[in-house]
C-alpha cells in the first residue's frame, strides 16, 4: 500500500519580522542610513530590509562598547556577569520557535534543523559559559586571568545564531564586550537576539550589533579601538584578516574551511555508517565547515556502501524548509549556489562520475540537488576544495597507512570521521589525522564543553570548552592573550 504524502508545515505566525532594520548601539535601535535586502533563498520572498553600516555606526558600537566594558562589564564580579547569562539562556530556550521559524525563513535549512539543532545548542553555549563566569581562575589559565577588552566578531551565515552564541558567550564570560556583524544574508536572528538582550536588562553596551557586508567587516578588523578579533567565515578572508591584524597588538582567532575526511574501514557497521555520511554531508545542505565532504572508503566494502549510501539518498527529502519532514533545505543565496554549481562542472570535466537521486526541486528558490562523485582522486579539485554545499567527492583506499596519507593530503584540517569496530585502530587513526575534530562511528556531533577548531588552513585557535575561554583571556604570562 503507498500512502500520499501530506505536508506538516510550520507555521510563521510566531515570528513578527519588521519591514526595515537598524543597528543595536549602547542598549538601544538605532537607525541605519543604507539598506540591502534579505531575502527568505527558498521562496526569493524580500522579507526585511537590512541596514548596511558604515565607519560613523562601527565607530558608535566600539565607543559603546568600550564605555560598558570600563564602566561596568569588566568590573562587575564573575557570580552577576553569570546570572546575566543564565538569562539570556533562557531567554532563548523560551522563544526557541520564534527563533528557529526565523532562521528557517532567513537561512533555508530545515525546521527540524534549526529547531532541534542550532537554538537548543546556541542555548546550550550560554549555559555552560554561564558557568564558567565565576570559576575563571579555575580553569587552568592563570591565577587571575584578564579580559582582553572590546572583541569585534564577525560570523557566517550557515549557523546564524549558533555563530553568534559561539562568539558572545565565552567572550561575556569572561568580562569581555563585543561589536558583533552578522552575515549579510542572516541577519534577522541576530537582531532578534539584540531584543533579548534588552529583556534581559544586560547592561548597554556590552553587546553590540552591527550588520552589513564585507566592507563592515572589514571596518572592524580595522577598527583601532578594538582588542580582539573572532571570526568564523571563508579561508580566503581569513586570510586578509590574518594579513590586517599582523602588525597590530590585536589577538585574533579564525575559523575557517575545511574538507573533511569521512573514513570507512572494512569492518564498519555498514548501515550505521550510511547514516553518518548523510549527516556528515547533507546535514544543513553541506553548509558546513567540518562537514564530512571526503568519503574514504576502504576498497573491499566500497561497492555495497555505494550501494547502501544510494538507496539511502533516494529517501532524501529535499524541499520547503518550512515542512517539518523536510532533510534537506534550499541553498542560502544565489552566489552559493553559482559557486557549487560550479565546482560540480569542474567535477564532472575532470572525469567525476555524477549520481543524484531522482528529486523534484521546487521552481523558485536556489537549490541543489544531494550529490556524489565516485571515480574521484586527491588531485581532483572537487577533493580538495571546499564545495560548501550537499556534494560528496568519494575515494577509495586499501590500507589504513594509505587511509591516513589520503585523509591529510589537504590545505585543511578542520574534522575526520572514522568507522570501524576495531578500537586500537581507531585510536592510531585519531593520532595520525591532522584535524582538529575527530569524531569516531558517529559524525556531526557538537558540544559546548568540547573545544573546536582547525589544523593548517582551517584555522587558529579553539572555540568552546576551556580551551575556548582562553582566546578571550590574558594570563600573567602572555599579555596579548592566550591564542
Ligand atoms: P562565505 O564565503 O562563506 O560567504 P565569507 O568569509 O565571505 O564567507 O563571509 C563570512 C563573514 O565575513 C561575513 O559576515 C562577511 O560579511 C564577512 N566578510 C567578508 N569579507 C570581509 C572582509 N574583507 N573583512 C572582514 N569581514 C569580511
């Protein structure tokens, strides 16, 4: 018997998304001059108008941040910045469905996604930093460890609000304030956090939220009144950050891309492992920096992997992201789409064997069909440069050393995922990989206790856990901070 396929659409009625957007300067909206569109990627629907800021705005929100960080934030004792943030926890732990219909509208990933996902662990990163606010001195960094002062944060936009919990948490833990620029395409969930900063009563000025594009990045990084830059984006602008902080006192942590190896031995739970390489590479369209983009799979099991991982992609549902049944969402904008479209022309030219399922995609919107390319050799570009979009590159190995060779032969080294059942393998695998996350018979798993970051290309510094604290500190023996 087969069943029609019924709908289970979230509804927007949550959300109350105004027609035109300023900045949050000093506690309080302020207009902005020059506006660009944001628009929902599944539907092409302009849903806001957003505010670009310019040198005068990026001015104000340092000078704001600068007078809260002197008169209150960096003074105040560790146990209230805390109670501060077990607020905004909650906070967003309340209005959780406001914030994942938004992101969904924004982004175009999944409702199931952003409401299982990136809300309850953007949740999750204020309560554990929350926690660590009074106990700073116990985390190994120092007897008294300092704030740096005013952190400039720029962040992407395939974890809107998750990116922004990663940057403001640890840095309002640790008595630091911040001029926060969203992504150009998502900026709606970070203004909505601007509100919950209100009702939380954090004092004015602590955080700060600018939007714009690369140019108010840009004006941040180059902003001499800023003490720390986070940033969370593409190699590339990393790369031009890396090169405009050098010759400043400022301190700087980067997290960039990556081309994670997903490595398959022979004794692997086959259909366990199938779900994992969905995950590693479909979760979130592929939007992902430590996605799991190289499958390496062990030459004897590769058939019926194939074989499984195919019928497995047949029951990909890819569409509204509104619809809660939906696993796969539209692509976030035009440009991103261009940029796949053509790394997977370069795939095929190069002698790439293309399959996707058979999957109607909606008429309007950007959106790319889950692929994979076998036939696939270290040389391919499709294998070494990030594609940042559902497209997995599929090699093959016969020895665990040769395994190793291919997973490290790379720019990056942000994660690896390794699948088998034998222990000591895996733990020998672990120490050969050069990345800075491994999981092992899972993938995509994300904790706030547990440090994040890259090898090489993929970046400096960690995000998370104790480790992370200490990008936004300086101890005794290291004045320009830890990192
Ligand atoms: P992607 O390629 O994934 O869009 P980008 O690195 O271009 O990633 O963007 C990540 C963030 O960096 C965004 O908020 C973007 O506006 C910002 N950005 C882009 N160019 C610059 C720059 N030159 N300096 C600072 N920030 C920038």
């Amino acid at each position: 018997m087969s069943f029609e396929y019924a709908p289970a659409p979230e509804s927007r009625a949550i959300t109350n998304i105004k027609p035109k957007y300023g900045h949050f300067i000093g506690g309080k909206f302020v207009a902005g001059s020059k506006h660009f569109p944001t628009i929902n990627p599944a539907t092409e629907e302009i849903l806001s108008q957003i505010a670009l800021a310019g040198k005068s705005d990026v001015d104000a929100a340092v000078k704001a941040a600068r007078k809260a960080y002197n008169s209150t934030w960096s003074k105040m004792p560790g146990k209230e910045r805390g109670k501060y943030l077990f607020r905004i926890a909650r906070i967003l732990q309340e209005r959780a469905r406001e914030f994942a219909v938004l992101e969904t509208l924004d982004n175009g990933k999944p409702i199931r996604e952003s409401r299982d996902t990136d809300i309850p662990l953007a949740a999750a990163h204020f309560f554990y930093h929350a926690g660590w606010a009074d106990k700073l001195e116990y985390a190994g960094l120092g007897s008294s460890p300092k704030p740096l002062g005013v952190a400039g944060q720029i962040i992407p936009w395939n974890f809107p609000l998750l990116m922004l919990a990663w940057k403001v948490a640890p840095a309002l833990a640790t008595g630091n304030t911040v001029v926060l620029k969203p992504a150009e395409s998502t900026s709606l969930t970070a203004l909505l956090f601007a509100e919950v900063c209100q009702q939380a009563e954090l004092p004015a000025g602590v955080v700060n939220i600018v939007t714009g594009d690369g140019s108010t990045g840009a004006l941040i990084v180059n902003h001499p009144g800023i003490d720390k830059i986070a940033f969370t984006g593409s190699t590339e602008v990393g790369k031009i950050i890396a090169r405009s902080v050098a010759p400043t006192k400022k301190s700087v942590t980067l997290e960039l891309g990556g081309k994670g190896a997903n490595i398959v031995f022979e004794d692997a739970a086959i259909d366990e492992t199938v779900e994992g390489i969905i995950d590693g590479i479909f979760f979130n369209q592929g939007h992902v920096c430590c996605a799991g983009s190289r499958l390496l799979l062990q030459e004897n099991i590769a058939e019926e992997v194939l074989h499984k991982l195919k019928k497995r992609m047949e029951k990909i549902r890819v569409g509204d992201p509104m619809d809660k049944n939906t696993d796969v969402g539209a692509i976030n904008s035009k440009e991103q789409l261009a940029k796949i479209v053509e790394l997977a022309k370069v795939g095929d030219a190069e002698g790439g064997q293309r399959w996707s399922p058979a999957c109607e995609l909606p008429k309007k919107g950007y959106w790319f069909a889950p692929t994979i390319f076998t036939g696939v050799t270290s040389a391919h570009r499709i294998a070494r440069e990030e594609i940042f979009g559902p497209v997995l590159s599929v090699l093959t190995f016969r020895t665990p050393q040769e395994a190793i060779e291919k997973a490290n032969n790379t720019p990056f080294g942000l994660s690896a995922g390794i699948w088998g059942e034998k222990g000591s393998r895996t733990l020998w695998a672990a120490q050969q990989l050069r990345a800075g996350v491994i999981w092992t018979n899972s993938f995509n798993k994300f904790d706030p206790t547990s440090p994040f970051g890259g090898y090489k290309e993929s970046g400096w510094g960690r995000e998370g856990g104790r480790h992370g604290l200490a990008a936004y500190l300086k101890s005794v023996s290291n004045e320009k901070g830890v990192m």
